[in-house]
C-alpha cells in the first residue's frame, strides 16, 4: 500500500493551484485527475476574465499552464479516479480505480461541481460554440446579441438579468406555467424590459451552422394548443443547476442538502481532521476559476500547517 503525505483530487484549477502551493512548500503531494482532467473549465472556448491574460486564454490552454506549473515543482499528476475513501480513522484511505490503495496523511477535495444538462445531443454538439453553463464566464461574448437562458428557479433568473445587461435580447425559457424563484428574482425578471419569458416551453434541439443560431421548442406539451416553435438565438445557456462531485465522500464528509461539502468558519477545514475542500465543489455560489484557485491556495497552506503541527 503506498502511503503519502498530502493527496489531491481532482484537477480543476484548485487542484492545480493546491498542487502548486504544496509541491513549493516540499509537501510531496500526488494529485488524481479524475473523470475530466482540467475539470470543467476545459470545456469553455474563451476566458478573458482571468488575471495575467489580457488576451484571452482558452479554457484547456489555462489548465494546461497550471498542470506543467505543479509538475515543475514537483507535483506527481496521475491519471485515475477515486473510487472509494475511509477516513474514519487517522490515515485517510482511498480506492483508486476500485483497486489501487493509498494512505495519505491529509486530503484536499477539489473534485468540483458539473452543470445539469438537458440530455440533447446538441448540447454537447455545439459545446463551446454557443452553449454554455455560465452566464459570468461567457456573457461577455454575446453583448449585443440574443440569447436563450433555461430554467426557473432564483440561478435562472440570475443569469437572466446579468445577459440582459449584455445582450440585445434575452429569453427565459421555462418548462412550467410560472417561475419558481423567489419574488424578487421573477419580479427583476419581469421587469427587465430585453427578457422575454416563454413559460411552458421545453427545448427539443438547437440548430446552425458553425454555431448556435436558433433552438426549437416545444410549447404546451400536451395541451390541445400544443406546438412546435423556432426561435433564432446566438447563445444558449443552461441554468438548471449544478451537482457537486461529492457522492463518493458523503460517508464521512458534511455535506449540505444539494451536496456541496460544508467548510468550517470560512476555511477550507471539514468536519474530518485533515480533509479539505477547495474549489466549487465547497462554493455554491461563486463558481469562477479565480475563486477556486484562491481556494487551492487556502487549503494547501492548511495542510502545511496541519502536518507541521503533528
């Protein structure tokens, strides 16, 4: 069985971050990929908000960076995921690929948090070329233009009115007869003169040529007046939530009730000692590259600190 000190998982940017950090501070620390190496942000095309790039970078070039980062000071980045995880004791267990056993001393969490999707194949067809899951990241790229929003609920609406002050137009498309966000929320929605809600409407498929130029919809299912309707739209953005990737951990580590892993007193600490959470798989409300790396950086600093204090 091997046995390290410090062990990360997942590879988004506060798993790179946290590798950085702990490599520098000669914590030896092995960091697991996971299921998506680079984790999420490898699926944006674009990012011009992240400090250090006015360009721009795309989201796999940025990973990219902070990987050969880690590995310059030493980080050992594998390939694998966890599979299963005993920290019921001292020494913190972990299954990797359902065969693999390590003991590590200290463990961050950064395994991060994956968007809800409808299930169309043209979701992941137009991946990057219109379709999005975060309005903050992509908005920027779809000012003046028209854009779809789906969902209902207080995120939804959210993004709603953060596009309408980009775009030309925004549609909310939601499945039910009424938005199910707070009163707040639906009254800036319905207030908001550019956002257009389509209340019992579901998205049957999107279509364009070198990019997403218009969605079609399937309006009052079931009903005597239902029909199918097209709407010509730049970019689609999925607001239907996220899932944190917490399910393996939820024997041992405090989660709240959509999962996202509980921290104590604003740090990256769980209820387990020695265990960490960074990035959005502890943050349901922020979600940004920047915020997941500061978070990486938190928790590999906690970990010195926890294994200089033993």
């Amino acid at each position: 069985m091997e046995k390290i000190d410090c062990l990360i998982i997942g590879s988004g940017p506060a798993g790179y971050t946290a590798a950085i950090y702990a490599s520098r501070a000669n914590l030896n620390p092995v960091l697991y990929e996971g299921i998506q190496p680079g984790g999420q942000l490898t699926t944006t095309t674009e990012i011009e908000n992240f400090p250090g790039f006015p360009e721009g970078i795309t989201g796999s070039e940025l990973m990219e960076k902070m990987r050969s980062q880690a590995e310059r000071f030493g980080a050992d980045i594998r390939t694998g995921i966890i599979t299963d995880v005993d920290f019921s004791g001292n020494v913190h267990k972990v299954i990797v690929d359902g065969e693999q056993e390590i003991e590590a001393k200290c463990v961050i969490i950064s395994t991060g948090a994956s968007a809800k999707y409808l299930g169309l194949a043209d979701e992941q067809r137009y991946m990057g070329m219109g379709v999005s899951a975060c309005a903050t990241c992509d908005g920027f790229f779809y000012r003046r233009k028209t854009v779809a929003v789906v969902g209902g609920g207080d995120t939804a609406c959210e993004e709603a009115i953060y596009l309408a002050g980009l775009a030309k137009k925004v549609y909310l498309i939601v499945r039910k007869p009424s938005l199910r966000a707070s009163d707040i929320m639906q009254k800036r929605v319905l207030e908001t003169d550019n956002i257009e809600v389509l209340f019992e409407h579901e998205t049957l498929g999107l279509f364009g040529e070198n990019g997403v130029e218009g969605a079609r919809l399937l309006k009052r299912r079931g009903q005597i007046d239902e029909q199918e309707v097209e709407i010509a739209i730049d970019g689609f953005f999925l607001a239907i939530g996220h899932h944190p990737n917490s399910d393996v951990f939820k024997k041992f580590v405090e989660t709240d009730e959509l999962g996202y892993i509980k921290t104590i007193d604003g740090t990256p600490k769980t209820n387990i000692e020695g265990v960490f959470a960074a990035g959005d798989v502890a943050d349901p409300h922020y979600r940004q590259a920047i915020t997941a790396a500061a978070s990486g950086c938190r928790a590999a600093i906690e970990v010195e600190r926890y294994l200089k204090s033993k």
